[in-house]
C-alpha cells in the first residue's frame, strides 16, 4: 500500500495545494485547501467559481459542506 492508500490520505497530501471540487449543483470551485474533517467539509482560501475553465467571480475563503461535493482534484 502507498502512502496515499485511504481517501483521507489523498486529501491530506492535497493540503495548501490548489485543488478543483465539482459540486452536485453543477458548479466548480477552485482554491487552495486549507483544512477538512471526515464528514469532507473543507475550507478553500483563495476560492474562486470555474464555468468552462473561466473564472466566473472570485469567493475568497469558503467553507463547503461535504455532502454537496461531487469531487475534489488537484489542478494542473
């Protein structure tokens, strides 16, 4: 097993790295990860709203509910 074997491993090494989290209302966000419990609440600084790789309006620091998160990935 490696050293990102459990979803919360994934998440951790994600940490004050910008990341992308598609909510299930069909917007993007992306910010740089600050801080997530077990429920994957997390904490964005820097957030800002993606439509189609623009940024629609920028948010600052957010907190999102880990139950309206589709997916989170690091940004290239």
């Amino acid at each position: 097993m490696g050293e990102n074997s459990r979803p919360l491993d994934l998440l951790n090494s994600a940490k004050n790295k910008t990341v992308l989290v598609e909510l299930k209302n069909s917007h993007s966000i992306s910010g740089k990860l600050i801080a997530f419990d077990v429920h994957i609440n997390i904490t964005l600084e820097g957030a800002e709203e993606k439509k189609d790789g623009e940024t629609i309006r920028k948010l600052g620091n957010v907190f999102i509910r880990g139950d309206t998160i589709i997916l989170i990935s690091p940004t290239v």
